[in-house]
C-alpha cells in the first residue's frame, strides 16, 4: 500500500465532507465548467467522419533547444503523406486512432491524450509533428476507451488503471518492431510513465506535456472539479445536462461554445466539440475516469521509478497550470534532478491543442527533443 502524502489526506478528509454539492449551474456558466473539469481541453470528432487527411509538408529549418527555454526553428522535411483517423478494435473496445505512417520508420511515436481521450482534437499536432520528424517516425494518436463519438461500450465506465491497460493492449497488438517513443498531454503523461515501467526495454524515450502527476492543493478550481467527480449525483446530472446540449442545432450548438469556452479555438476544436461534448456516455466516462485520477494521484509520486529512468523522461510545464503547476516542476528538479525539465511561455496553456499556434509550438518542441536525444543516443 502507497502512502498518502500528509497534505493530501485533509484533501480525502475534504471529499468527504463535500459529497452533497449544491447543483451545477445552468446557462453560460455550463460549457466553462465542463471544460474545467478535465485535465485537458475537450476534443471531438464529427467532422472528420473517419476519412484521409492530406498533409502537405514543407521544408523547415533545423531545430536548437536549451534546457528550460527553448529557441528553435522547424526541422527538415520533405514528406507527403496522408494523416488515417480509424476504428481499432483493442481488447474488445472500438478505439478512435489517429496514425501517419512512414516508409521506413526508425521508430514509432506513441501520443496519449489528457481527460477526454478523444483523441482528433489532437490533428494539427499530429499532422505537425511527423512533419518535423521528417518521415523518420510513424505517429499513432490513440483516443480512450469509452470516450468515443458512437456509444460502443453501452455506456461501460472505464478508470485510469483500465485506461493504461487499454493503451498496453493496443501496443501488444500493432506488432511494433522499432522503438517506442511515449508522448503523453497532461495525465496521458502520467499514463505514458506507466507504460515506460511496463515496457523497459521496447521504450526508449518518455515526453510528458503539461503533465498531471500530483493533486495541487493551491487551486480551487481543483477542489471544485474534486467534488463533482467524487460524488455520483453531481457528476450524473452534469452529464445529463451537457448531453442535452445535443439537441440543439449544430450552429446554435457551435455559437454556445465559440462565445463561451471557445474565443480562440480552431475550426477542428469548435467542431470536435460539437460533435463528442453532448454526449452522455462520454461525460460519464470524463467524469468517472478524473475521479479515480484524483483518487490516485493522491498518493506519494514514485520517485524511485524517476530516478531510475531519469535518462528516459522530460517534461515541459507551463506558467499557469493548475495541472501541472511549477511546484511541481520544482519537486521533480529536487527529487530526480536528471530529468530534462522545460518551461513554455509562450503562453499556449494547457490546453495548447485548442489552437493551430499552440499544436505547431508543441511539436516543434517534441521533434527538438526526439531529435536532440537521439544525436546522443542509439536506438
């Protein structure tokens, strides 16, 4: 059994106490909490309709990094390749995956979204980052189970243990032979750490975004999002009330979202929105998964994990991220100094894969460092 680090446990305690809230507030307040209550923005996926994308890629310049502030320019490509959105069936549960393949790969960049795993809100930076790496890498994008635009599962919850098992299973079963880079956004880079532990040998190289790893007990919107997902009644009603969100027309629905949470979106963002967040199934799914989240990432970090495969591990932290605040940052440079830490502030936030800028600035930074580790190393 894992200890809970002291300060946590009056969080628990504080749980306990809040189990009966008050209700959740209706009108234009509605889309900005639920936003809020995920550990990464909300993407979906209607208008792609499971089809090609072409991706026209340009030739860039190469790219320089320095520890915690990044300077760089784009990498060299000259690659035409079509990005596949397709149904994967992992274990028995259909799996929205968002891939590009080379021709001849050297290795295979593995994306785990954040909380909701849907995972098309994530194109531009998919599209982005196997042009930076210059064909050189196959890019699989892989969604969550239970969080996708058809209700598959018949409204099966899933945790986050279920939720690393999944990615697990789909790698067993895509018969990779080139090593695995592992890319997590938010806690998709704590699930990104679990599957580094699971796979030793096949993972070479772990990047985590605006990683989620601990409880921050500074934020109130934090305990807030705490309250709704630990009780059952609260987080049912809000899933009803953002499911009935639905019935509206598509461009009433889309205008909701553009002048409430979505003022500086991209086109694909407002439109994966429209399509997966007035969903029931997916709700449930966001909300039960963010409670066994915070349920465990109540416990002590494993710091001995980190130290050992420090080499293995960067991050990169924003300013003002209630998820991945620099307290954070700070204990990982205390507890295991070798792990390549970097800061954004360009100030793409959280939830940078909203924004076509923030998706390019991001994998710019994952190219530079894929690229930097491996002129130091053989893989």
């Amino acid at each position: 059994m894992k200890k809970r680090c002291p300060c946590l446990q009056d969080t628990a305690k504080k749980w306990k106490r809040h189990r009966s809230t008050k209700g959740v507030k209706l009108g234009s307040q509605m889309l900005p909490r639920v936003v809020s209550l995920t550990s990464g923005p909300l993407p979906f996926i209607r208008s792609f309709h499971y089809r090609h994308f072409q991706l026209l890629i340009p030739k860039t310049d190469t790219a320089n990094r320095t520890n915690r502030e990044m300077g760089f320019d784009d990498l060299h490509s000259d690659v035409k390749k079509c990005v596949n959105l397709r149904l994967c069936n992992v274990s028995g549960c259909m799996t929205e995956v968002l891939e590009v393949h080379a021709d001849h790969p050297s290795f295979h960049v593995v994306f785990v979204p954040g909380n909701p795993g849907i995972i098309t809100f994530y194109k531009e930076f998919v599209e982005s980052l196997f042009e930076l790496l210059g064909g050189t890498a196959s890019v699989s994008a892989v969604g969550y189970a239970g969080q996708t635009e058809k209700n598959w599962e018949h409204g099966k919850l899933f945790s986050l243990q279920e939720q690393i098992d999944h990615k697990m299973e789909f790698i067993k079963g895509q018969n990779i032979e080139v090593p695995l880079v592992l890319v997590g956004h938010s806690i998709g880079s704590y699930i990104s750490l679990e599957m580094l532990r699971r796979l030793p040998k096949k993972a070479v190289y772990c990047i985590g975004l605006y990683p989620f790893l601990a409880l921050n007990l500074q934020s109130k919107k934090q305990s807030t999002i705490v309250r709704i997902a630990m009780s059952r009644v609260p987080s049912t009603v809000l899933s009803f009330l953002v499911a009935s969100l639905g019935l509206l027309p598509r461009q009433v629905l889309r205008l909701i979202f553009k002048l409430s949470v979505g003022k500086s979106w991209s086109n694909t963002a407002l439109e994966a929105g429209c399509s997966h967040l007035p969903q029931y199934h997916t709700m449930r799914n966001v909300l039960f998964m963010a409670r066994t989240e915070f349920s465990k990432l109540s416990e002590t970090p494993d710091w001995e994990f980190m130290r050992e495969n420090q080499d293995k591990i960067t991050f990169l932290y924003g300013i003002d991220d209630h998820w991945g605040p620099l307290e954070m940052f700070e204990e990982i440079s205390k507890q295991a100094s070798g792990i390549a830490l970097s800061i954004e502030r360009e100030g793409h936030t959280h939830g940078f894969c909203c924004t076509e800028a923030g998706s390019l600035w991001v994998a710019r930074h994952v190219a530079s460092l894929i690229k930097n580790k491996l002129a130091i190393s053989s893989w």
